[in-house]
C-alpha cells in the first residue's frame, strides 16, 4: 500500500502545476487548506457513517477517498509520506504495530469532552 500512497503522493505534487480548470486535484490544492482540510473530514464522517451502516463497499470506496484528501493536504502541508511511514515504523518498534501512541496529557480530555458537549447542548 505504501507504493501506493506513494505513487498518489507524486501524482498530486505533479497536479499543483496543472490547470485548476481542468484538474480536480489543482483546484483542490489552490483551495486553500482549510478547504482541504474540510474536505478531509467530509470524507472521514462518510467512511463512519457508512460502517455504521454496515455497507462494506462504501466504507472501502469511501476510505479511498479520505486517502485521496489525506494525500492532497500532505502535499499541502508539505509533507513526504516517508515522513509517515517513518513514524509508523517508530510507533512499532515501541508499541507493536497495532498500538496508538498516547497524544499530550490525557487528563485534559474529559475537561475537553465536558467542554464540548456544553456548547452542543447551547446549541440545542
């Protein structure tokens, strides 16, 4: 799969000089970021919603997709998938390869939470 990501990854840095008018890709990357990343949580929310669902074709032609965005924004960002795959292999070597590695103090996250479903129920 990494070939892969790897191949795509090319085909979206050679898209950045192509025509946004003609180039779906191009007219992503001269969006904007925030667009990018927008798209990139469209595409993720679909993925969910389609496990939920239990559609085994969507969530596989959806995940697809959310690869697509990932990759655009990478490019955007600037950076290599190498970088990824280097910490994939980092996050292995210390924890197995179907570990998570633990983001920032995790006490902050119910106060997060908490604070999150306050202003939804403002928004109510």
């Amino acid at each position: 799969m990494a070939d892969s990501i790897d191949r795509l990854h090319e085909a979206v840095v050679a898209a950045r000089n192509e025509d946004p008018a003609t180039s779906r890709t191009s007219r992503l990357l001269h969006s904007g970021r925030a667009k990018m990343a927008k798209k990139l949580g469209e595409e993720a929310f679909e993925v969910v919603i389609d496990a939920l669902h239990g559609n085994h074709d969507a969530v596989v032609r959806e995940s697809a997709d959310l690869l697509y965005n990932l990759v655009v924004l990478w490019v955007a960002s600037g950076i290599d998938p190498k970088e990824v795959w280097k910490e994939m292999d980092r996050r292995e070597r210390l924890f197995g390869i179907a570990e998570k590695l633990l983001k920032g103090d995790d006490r902050m996250r119910p106060k997060i939470a908490a604070m999150t479903m306050r202003r939804l129920a403002k928004r109510r």
